[in-house]
C-alpha cells in the first residue's frame, strides 16, 4: 500500500512559523522587550571570537563541545543582520526536521500524529524554538533516528551530535544486543575523537567545556529545585535565586544537599536503564522508545532543565507518534509539558525565577510534575514493551499452578480444551 505525503501539514507549518519569526523580531510584541534576543546576542559575540581563532576562553557561559561553533558561526554566510539569519537557519533546520518526520511516515507507513506534534507542539514554545541552537541539534539526533537502520550509520551521526550537544549520546539506549552496541559506540566514539582532536589542533581552548560545567548549582527550573520554588513562594523557606553560570541557580539552605542528589540521580537512572537493556527483548521499535525514555530520565535528573531542552524531547515524541509505539502515553504527557513551558516562558518567567511570586511558581510545579509522569510512564511502557515471552509465560504457569484447583479446563493451564484430542505428549490435533 503507497502512502501518501502530508502535504496538509505543510501550510500549518508555514503559519506557525511566520508568526514565530515575527514574534522573536519584535514585529508582534511577546513577552518582554528582548526576551529572545539574549541568546542569539551572545552566540553573535562568540561568533566573532571564533572567527578571531580560538574558543571563547574564561566565559562561564561557553559549557558546549566544540562542534557547536558550527551553528553559531553559520549565519555569518548569509547577508542580513547575524539575529536575522540566525532565525533563517533555524527555520531551515526546523523545517528539514518536519521532512524527514514526513519522509518516515510514508516510508514506514507510520500515524501522521508524530507530523503534526511537530508542527503545532514544537509551535507551542513560542518564539524560543527559533532562538536557540538546540533545534540543529535535534536535526542530527532526528536524522539518526529516522534516517538509517543500519547501527553505524546511526552512531556515525550519534557521534556528530554529540560533538555540537552533549544529549545525543542517549540515543546509543535504544541499540539492540552487543553487536548493535558496539558498532553504534564505536563509530560514535570515531567521529567525535576525531572531530574534537581537529578542533583542537585548529582552535586552542576546544575541551574548555569538559570542566566549564562542574561548578553550576541548581537552576531554579529543575526538578529538585522544584519543592525550593514551592516553598519558597509559600513563604516556607528563606533561600532565594541569584543569576550565575548562565541561569537562574537557588542559593540557601538545604540547596547543596539537593544538588548532589540531583548529581547522583542521573548516574542512578542510567543504572537503571542498564537493568531494562540487559533483561530487554527489544524489538526495531525499541530504538525509538529508548531514545525518549533516555533523554527525559537525562532531563529530568538534571541540575539545569532550560525551556529550550524541550526541543530535544519533542524531536523524539515526534518519530514516537510516527512509530505507532507504546510511548503514546508519555509522548502526549511531553506535549502538555510543552504547552506549560510555553507559558512560562517568557509570560511568567519573573513570577518564579526572581520574584517567586504563586501563579507562575504554580505552572513551573505542574510542568514540573508532568515531566517526571511523563519520565515514569515511558520507562513502565518501555520495560513492558520489551518483557521476554518466557518469562510471561512463566507467570501464567506459575499462577496456573496456585491457582489450579480453580482454574477451568483448558484455560491458562495447558489443558486440551473441549473437544480436542492430543496426539503424542503435549501436540494438539483439532
């Protein structure tokens, strides 16, 4: 059966993203005078650092491999202002992100679903989506998986991804058995040893970010900052936000406690990831489900959890709709976080990040919470998609056996059922 293109998303997409386009330029007023410029600016001034031959060295605010000069100094090839053609590319790249979701629902005749959460859920976050890097990022991370099965093709763009971002190493998850492993690592680890030795041999400062992180606190946005935010706008706790490291970070009592369980959460959650790969019978769409499962358990682990983070997980829910697999569940729990996010940012940012004021405090909380839901459904679903049929076999016998005195003939119990006879031990004949 021939699929046919959803040509009818093309129009939305055209819409959504004009008023996007017009909104971070100001043309409609959103938000704040300059609530998305800030980011774009700074991208600029690095740009221009790098164009001088080095990596921005000393900036707290530079915590990025060194691939992600790529998209910073790309719109230096177009002609307009650097923040005009910043939004350019970004377009460009989110529109090539809906093709290739396009392309892998008529190839694989998958639910039209995950098209149309990237038009209109992605639209949701506003003038953001445009104003960051991270959507370049989730082009790669959406082309490695969609675009080959073959596990190292898949970590050869894994590799380039993380290379410009470190989150796309999550997708390594989702590679079945040992040889899928090892293949998808390999070549991952290939490209980026090679890509971060060139840049190192071009650019000093190139593994500046290995340690540019390791002092950040927790970001008022993040989940263990979650009861902090609630408290403090409660009026339960003393401790208040100060802004360091290129974020909102909490500063008061019980904050360092936080952060280090915060720390140790996510080598915790990889752990348990580990458990699910080694006990998993996975299946062509395991892939897909692991790779949402793994970057929410990253996001939600997380010290820092900015809004543009949002564009990873919804590169992923999107070829989830498309896959037709059993994340549906959690996928539509990312698009009302996405929505809430939305909100947020940059309506009532100020309510909880400086001032701590209830109402917006209360929409970071709900967000909040429906990401961890949506991080609990997705691993259920995950371990349950990929149970082995032994062992659910196993169960049924077992409970077969305590139950056996109840049991009706030739139901759960191995028992001819009426009117069938056997033919040597345990072969049924109708």
């Amino acid at each position: 059966m021939r699929h046919r293109f959803p040509w009818q998303v093309l129009p939305v997409w055209l819409i959504t993203r004009l008023v996007l386009f017009l909104a971070a330029t100001q043309v409609i007023p959103v938000g704040h005078e300059g609530s998305f410029e800030g980011d774009v600016t700074l991208y600029g001034n690095w740009s221009q650092i790098l164009l001088d031959g080095q990596f921005p060295a000393g900036d707290e605010k530079w915590q990025y491999p060194p691939y992600a000069a790529l998209p910073m100094l790309a719109p230096h090839l177009l002609p307009w202002s650097y923040r005009i053609n910043f939004y350019v590319l970004a377009l460009v790249c989110d529109l090539a992100i809906l093709l290739l979701l396009c392309r892998f629902t008529v190839k694989t005749g998958g639910s039209r679903t995950g098209v149309w959460a990237w038009t209109v859920g992605a639209a949701l976050l506003g003038p953001l989506l445009i104003s960051r890097y991270d959507l370049m990022v989730t082009l790669v991370a959406v082309l490695a998986l969609t675009l080959s099965t073959d596990p190292a093709v898949r970590g050869a763009l894994i590799g380039f991804g993380l290379a410009i971002k470190v989150w796309p190493v999550a997708l390594l998850a989702g590679l079945r058995r040992w040889r899928e492993l090892l293949s998808g690592g390999a070549s991952a680890l290939v490209v980026v040893v090679l890509g971060c030795g060139v840049a190192t041999l071009v650019l000093p400062h190139a593994l500046d970010f290995l340690t540019a992180q390791q002092d950040r606190g927790l970001q008022i946005e993040s989940l263990a900052a979650t009861p902090f935010a609630l408290a403090r706008a409660l009026g339960w706790w003393g401790g208040f936000t100060t802004y360091q490291h290129g974020a909102m970070e909490l500063v008061g009592p019980g904050v360092e406690t936080a952060t280090l369980v915060s720390v140790a959460a996510t080598p915790a959650a990889l752990v348990l990831l580990a458990v699910w790969w080694f006990r998993a019978a996975p299946t062509e769409k395991t892939y897909y489900d692991a790779a949402l499962t793994t970057v929410l358990f990253l996001v939600v682990t997380s010290r820092v959890l900015s809004p543009q983070y949002l564009i990873w997980i919804l590169g992923a829910t999107a070829v989830v709709f498309v896959a037709r697999t059993r994340q549906r569940p959690a996928a539509w729990l990312v698009l009302v976080a996405t929505l809430l996010t939305g909100i947020m940012y940059p309506w009532v940012e100020e309510d909880y990040s400086w001032s701590g004021r209830l109402p917006g405090t209360l929409i970071l909380v709900a967000r909040n919470l429906v990401f961890l839901a949506a991080a609990v459904v997705s691993f259920v679903q995950l371990w349950r998609s990929t149970r082995r049929p032994g062992r659910d076999r196993r169960d049924v016998v077992a409970a077969a056996g305590e139950h056996g005195e109840d049991a009706e003939p030739g139901k759960d119990s191995g028992a001819p059922r009426d009117g069938a006879a056997t033919r040597g031990p345990g072969i049924r004949t109708a």
